[in-house]
C-alpha cells in the first residue's frame, strides 16, 4: 500500500504540521507574553514612584509642576463617576433585558432586532460617546460635570452591561419560568423573584465588567467630566479621573511628575485587576449554582 | 471455512477519565467478512470500533489499555503512524459528515491528501468509486456542487465513496444506516455485501434484523464486556450466554 | 419596559443624527471635496481638510491587522484544535485580562516600550532615523489591542463547527494540521472574516493609546516610520480649543460622525455574517 513516493509525500506533510505547531505555540507565547510585559512594564516602573500620599491626598498647587501632593481627586472622583455610571446604565439596562426575556418571545423579531442593536452598541469607540455626550450637555445648558460624565460613562457602559447580563439570563430554562407562571406569579413577579434571584452572581458579574471598563476610560470623559484638583462636592462640579490623570501626569516635562504617572498606572492596573479577579469568581460561583 | 484474522483485538480497555468504558475485550475480526457488534444502546460499541482506527487519541482525558494488531502490528504502538493506521480504514458514520467541498472534492480529498496524484488519474477514481457506492449516476452531471445540497442518502452513499478512494483494507460502519430512509437503508446494506468481496467490514448496529441480514461474525456487546462472538449462524440460532439469549428474545435492550 | 427596550435601537440612530446636527453648519459651508480629500488644515484659516487623518487612520489600522491577524488566527487555531484543556484553561484569563485592561494603560506602556523599541531599534534596522513616535508603534499597541477581539470571536466560530465534521477528515488519514486547514478554516472562513473585520472596527476608534504614540502630526504619513495623526486622536486632542475658533467643533462633530458611520457599517456587515453562520450552524 506505501510505495516509495508516498513515504516522501508523508515526510513533507508531517514537516508542515511541525512547521505550523511551531508557528501556533509561538503565537501563543506572543499573547501570554504581551500581558505578561504590559503588567510588568508597568508596575515595575509604577511601584518605586509610589507612595501614600499618592492615594491619600489631593494635588496641592504646582503638582503638575513637581510640587506635591497625590491623586486622590482622581481616585475619588473615578469612583464616583464610575458608581455613578453604573448605577444608570442598570437603570435601562435590566428593564431592556428582562423584557427581552421574560416578556417578550426569545425569538421574537423585537428581541432579535434589540439585540442586534445592542451588539452594534457595544463597538461604538468611547470617544462617540464622549461626543455625544458632549453635545446632550451642551443641549441642557451642563458645564464639564460629574453629572455629564456620569451621562457620558452611562451610555459606554448600557450596552456593555446589557450584553452581560443577557447572556446570563437568557441561559434560564424555559421550565423554569412555566413553573413560575403555574404558581401563580405575574410575568413582572417571575422577572424579578425567580429570574433576578437565579442569575443574581451572573448579574453582579455583568455589573463589575461594566464597572471596570467605565472606571478606566478616557476618550468618554475627555469632554465631559473636566478635570479639577478638587473632590467634587456635587453633580455640576468637574470630576478628575484616573485615566485623565495618568495622561495629564505623562504629558509634563518634568520626571518627578512623570514618575508619578507610572505609579498612578499602576494603581489604575491594579485596581481593574481585582474587579476582573472578583468577576471571574462571581462567574465561577455561578456555574455552580444554576439549575438546569 | 478458513478464515484468517485482520484485526486482532488484545485484553484492549478504554477509560474515560476514571469511568472504564471497555474491559478486556478480545476478539479476532475474520479478513473479508461482515462482522456485526450488537448490543443495547451506551454499552461501549461505537467506543470499540473508534478504537480501531484510533479516532479516540484527540478525546480529551481518553486511555487506551491492551493492543490492536492489524495485519500483525499494533497500531497503539508509539512508532505506528497515525495516519497510516486511519488510512487502512474507511468509516462510515451514523449521520454522514460530508466535507465543506464539492462532491468531487470529498471523494479526491483522501487520494490527494496521500498522494501526488495527476488531474486525468484523480478522475477516473473518483468516477470509480462513485460507482462503487452506487451514486454515479445521480451525481455525474453535478459534481462541482457542494455536497451540502445532496439528500442524506446520497451524502452517505457519498461518505462510502470517499472512504473508499483512499483504499482501505477495512470498512467500519457505525449504524450506517439508523439516520436513512428504508430505501436508502436497503441500498447501503447492498452495497456492505457486495463490498466484503475485497474488504473485511465491521458494523455497528442497534438493529436486530439488520444484523441477521448481513452478518457473518457477531460480537454481542454489553456494558463494556464483550458477552459472546462467533459465526452469525451459531450465535442466533444457539447462544451459548444467557445474556445473549435474553438480549436476542428482547428481554434486554 | 417596552418603550425602555426600544431604546438600544433608537439609540444608535440619535448619536449618528446628534453628530451630524452639530457638523451642519461645515457641511453646509465648506465643499464636500476640500474635508475629504484635501490635506490643509488649518483651523485658524478655516481649513479643514481631513484627509491626513482619514489616512492616518488607515495607516494605523493597516499596520495593526498585519500584525494582529496571523496571531490571533494561528493562536485561535491552537486553543480550539491542539490545545490540552489545562492550557485553554489558562490562557482564557488572559486573554480577557488583555480585552480589560485600559486605554490609557496600553499608552503608558507603549511610550514606555514600544516607541523607544521603534525609535532605537527598528527603525535603524531599516536606516531611518525616528523617534519612535510612529505609525508603527500606534500599529503595534492597537494590533496588541484588539487580539482578544480577534481570538475571542474566532474561538466562537470554531467551536460551532461540529466535531464529527473533523472526525470524518481524520478517519480518511488527515493530519491534524490538514483536517484544520480543509475542514476547520474552510468552514469558519465567513466566521474569520467577521472576527477580522470586528477587529478592524475596534482598530478604528481606538483613541488614547493611539495617540499617545503616534507623534499627532497632522501631514499624510509617507511610512510606517512617519508619524500620524488617525481621526479619535484629532478629536481628543483638540476637544479644548473647539468653542473658541469658528466651525472648529463642527469639524470635530464631523469627524466624529464619519468615525461613527463607517465603524457602524463595519460592525453591522461583521454581525451579520455571524448571525448567518450561527444560523447554519444550529
């Protein structure tokens, strides 16, 4: 059945699987390696510039010039801001997809139609809806806000969170919904006590990724949100972000002050690190729980 | 009635993770015969002839135990070639696969995978065993079409030619015929037949009659054990097993 | 609920109109030929030519899925078809890791890494002198950016072959690599092509770590080694002085919404082949 030629021809065909199993593991090490040197890179330069006032106070006057003084304006304010935007994105975007759900048909062409909207959402760049926002503050008579950046974060945010959490609901089992029906239980009582309450760790994994991904943008809230030394007191002040004051740091002359942009994106990294650690958990704990 | 043996299984076992799906199953498969495994459904069969042809090795957490000789050598041994060993047999799945290609395509897929053959050459192979399969003449005005497009009796008659371009020795059919109309169904069991001429074939089924109809050899399967083989004729008639009698008269299935 | 739910879709036509309101008045001041396919600008003359940036994007873009494609691809392959579970195990966190990790952060790290790498290695290896801040670093950090895009909607399309499909090629004696490239690429062909092009998409509007390495000179880049200026950065960086000088935000609002349109048309042409391959597939 082998002759001779075949033998050879096989010879070349195993050398192109060893050819392209090393180009493959290569490829891999590329990816693993690149985070590896984005991690690393920056908190082995971010760590030696940091130190507690860096998180504890607010710039004093000159701190873009070198003088001291911490970033605690940002910290705080991108805490807010974040909370802030979540906290609306939820607000639409929980109703949206427990109707898709719950009330709707999860075929139907309404369901279909929304969450191909979603989807087209969901790659629209930050800096649109930075724009944008900026034109809806422009439109109400907003300055540079907290609000306007909560606005701006917000809508980033809707699509993100909706996708999430659509996912996770939609993996409820229609059984699940008909036995609630056969109890008794209005759609609107199903929605919130059975479904809410089955997929609640998926949900709060769809929150956090949404959360992280808001805390960390900065073409949103470019336009929006301003930047102050000051923690804002109220919704119509400017808010300084995180982001922001990484770019700002970078952009002076001065090392000190550059030094200080590392270590702020080292605390940045840090910090979208742990949400994305306690969404993976949450996710984890999820997959136990469901019933199928 | 001398019979040689092609496929010599050997104390083979097969675990999946820890469950143990095959114990110590040894039979010798007659050379070109039909040999028929029979037994209820989940107990190991389909297992057993993917083990002939080493289809388990890309399962994740699989482990093979005992030997396979085929023709002598032992295709679980590390220095056999994988795809010789495959290439040796032809199989025929429960619902056909047929390839993301034209119907010419599928069938010169093995013969050109393997060799270096000319156009004019691949031709006439494909023609040829189209033939073999019995779909020739439905498709020769088509076969630049995907295969897609054929009825799920013309795609397994399909899978048979193109099993069959790369000449093999050994045919395995795995409930060849269990997602095919009656008529289809009939056709591939004649084509089965007719092919023990010039290859051992081995079949799995679910289906009773259809084993009486076709085997020479039975092998009855059950929860992984291999319970009795012998000559079809021997087996049906006088089953030496109680097991196998109370599968036989439908007590078990 | 059902109007909140009507919401997603309207959403996308009232940013496209919102962005084209405020880019009326330069619309209807300045010809269609000189802000597309001029190269002047010059705010304080009333210059708006944008096609540097247009370009720029284009460069930019370019270079990144020359380089994101081939590993992504070749990476999406190994998880689905050669890896052992512990690894795709693995690997998974990071690449998600990668999709999260900021904007700003990929910035940092590119002036920290890449353009000094550019400017003191690269280039001189081709003989030209650079300082780092260039198309290609840009191309760089994006294309690491949008390898997640890429790889994550691969692995999808893949998964969603039916394993007999494979099964069958390899009974007929195909290698691994043969039954991938016959049966696996063949099939998800469509699949590819709609993760590539959600790649590009993503490629497209990126803006802080783009601009933060890619010098923002506002000319058509000549080389990969010329620096450039791709249009989010245009609208980032010069968000402050857009009130003060005559049609400058509306050239900015333009800018926005030709970004929006044809990131849109990308994104729905890429959804859509997926939605037909997800339905053949079922």
């Amino acid at each position: 059945m082998s002759h001779p030629s075949s033998l050879h021809w096989l010879r070349r065909r195993k050398l192109k699987e060893g050819i392209f199993r090393v180009l493959m593991a290569a490829s891999v090490l590329v990816v693993i390696g690149c985070l590896a040197l984005i991690m690393g890179t920056i908190i082995w330069k971010g760590l030696p510039a940091m130190n507690l006032s860096m998180i504890t106070q607010t710039p004093k006057g000159g701190y873009y010039l070198g003088r001291e003084g911490g970033i605690l304006n940002a910290i705080v304010g991108s805490l807010y801001l974040a909370s802030g935007a979540t906290v609306l994105a939820i607000l639409f975007s929980l109703p949206v997809v427990l109707y898709i759900n719950v009330y709707a048909q999860k075929r139907s062409r309404l369901a279909s139609l929304t969450r191909f909207s979603l989807d087209v959402l969901w790659g629209i760049p930050s800096i649109v809806y930075g724009a944008f926002g900026f034109i809806i503050m422009i439109f109400f008579g907003l300055r540079s806000s907290l609000l306007a950046g909560i606005l701006a974060v917000g809508l980033l945010e809707f699509p993100i969170m909706s996708r999430a959490a659509d996912e996770v609901i939609r993996m409820v089992p229609n059984e699940l919904l008909e036995a609630s029906y056969s109890l008794g239980a209005t759609r609107l009582e199903t929605a919130l006590k059975v479904v809410v309450r089955q997929c609640l760790p998926g949900l709060l994994t769809a929150v956090l990724i949404a959360f992280g991904r808001g805390i960390g943008d900065a073409a949103s809230v470019l336009f929006t949100a301003g930047f102050t030394d000051r923690i804002p007191t109220s919704l119509f002040q400017p808010a300084a972000t995180l982001p922001l004051a990484i770019f700002f740091q970078l952009g002076t002359p001065f090392p000190e002050v550059q030094q200080r942009a590392y270590a702020s994106a080292a605390i940045l990294t840090v910090l979208i690190l742990v949400i994305s650690l306690l969404a993976r958990g949450l996710g984890k704990r999820y997959t136990r729980h469901i019933i199928k | 009635m001398e019979t040689r043996t092609h496929i010599s299984v050997q104390d083979l076992s097969v675990y999946f993770d820890e469950l143990r799906v095959l114990t110590d199953i040894s039979i010798d498969i007659p050379d070109h015969k039909i040999t028929v495994i029979i037994g209820p459904s989940g107990c190991g069969k389909t297992t057993l002839l993917k083990s002939l042809n080493r289809l388990l090795d890309p399962l994740d957490g699989v482990r093979v135990g005992g030997r396979v000789l085929v023709d002598g050598i032992d295709i679980y041994d590390p220095r056999t070639e994988v795809t010789e060993v495959r290439k040796k047999m032809g199989l025929l799945s429960q619902r056909p696969q047929v390839l993301p290609m034209s119907i010419y395509d599928n069938v010169a897929y093995g013969p050109r995978i393997h060799n270096h053959i000319d156009k004019k050459r691949l031709g006439e192979i494909v023609e040829h065993y189209l033939h073999m399969a019995g779909l020739w003449e439905e498709v020769k005005d088509r076969l630049g079409e995907p295969a897609s497009r054929l009825s799920v009796g013309q795609q397994q008659r399909l899978c048979l030619a193109r099993g069959l371009a790369v000449g093999p020795e050994i045919i395995l059919g795995d409930e060849p015929t269990s997602a095919l109309d009656p008529q289809s169904s009939q056709n591939v069991e004649r084509r089965l037949i007719e092919l023990k001429e010039e290859y051992t074939v081995i079949v799995v089924t679910h289906i009773l009659r259809q084993a009486k109809r076709i085997a020479d050899y039975i092998a009855f399967l059950y929860l992984g054990e291999l319970v009795e083989h012998g000559p079809a004729a021997e087996v049906f008639a006088n089953p030496k097993n109680p097991r196998t009698r109370a599968y036989l008269t439908g007590e078990i299935s | 609920m059902l109007v909140l739910t009507a919401v997603p879709t309207f959403l996308v036509l009232l940013i496209l109109i919102g962005l084209f309101i405020r880019a009326r008045p330069i619309l209807a001041q300045k010809p269609f030929f000189s802000l597309f396919f001029s190269s002047a600008w010059s705010p304080l003359k009333g210059d708006f030519g944008l096609l540097p940036f247009i370009m720029g994007t284009l460069w930019v873009t370019f270079v990144s899925l020359v380089l994101a494609v081939p590993i992504s691809l070749l990476t999406a392959v190994y998880l689905s078809e050669y890896a052992p579970l512990s690894v795709r195990e693995f690997t998974k966190p990071i690449i998600d890791l990668l999709a999260g990790l900021p904007s700003v952060i990929y910035g940092v790290w590119g002036v920290l890494l890449v353009v000094p790498l550019v400017g003191r290695v690269i280039a001189p290896l081709f003989g030209v002198t650079s300082s780092g801040y260039t198309i290609l670093a840009g191309g760089i950090v994006l294309a690491i950016m949008i390898f997640p895009t890429i790889i994550s909607v691969s692995l999808e399309v893949f998964s969603s072959i039916p394993y007999p499909m494979r099964e069958a090629s390899l009974s007929l004696g195909a290698t691994k690599w043969e039954t991938v490239h016959h049966v696996v690429l063949k099939k998800g062909l469509q699949g590819i092509i709609a993760a590539i092009v959600l790649g590009l998409s993503r490629a497209f509007g990126e803006t802080m770590a783009v601009l933060m390495v890619v010098g923002n000179i506002p000319r058509l880049p000549g080389s990969v080694f010329d620096g450039g200026y791709p249009l989010p950065a245009l609208i980032a960086n010069n968000y402050g002085e857009m009130m003060s000088v005559p049609l400058y935000d509306a050239a900015l609002m333009l800018a926005a919404a030709v970004l929006l349109l044809v990131v849109l048309f990308f994104n729905v042409l890429a959804r859509l082949i997926l939605v037909r391959v997800e339905r053949r597939a079922a």
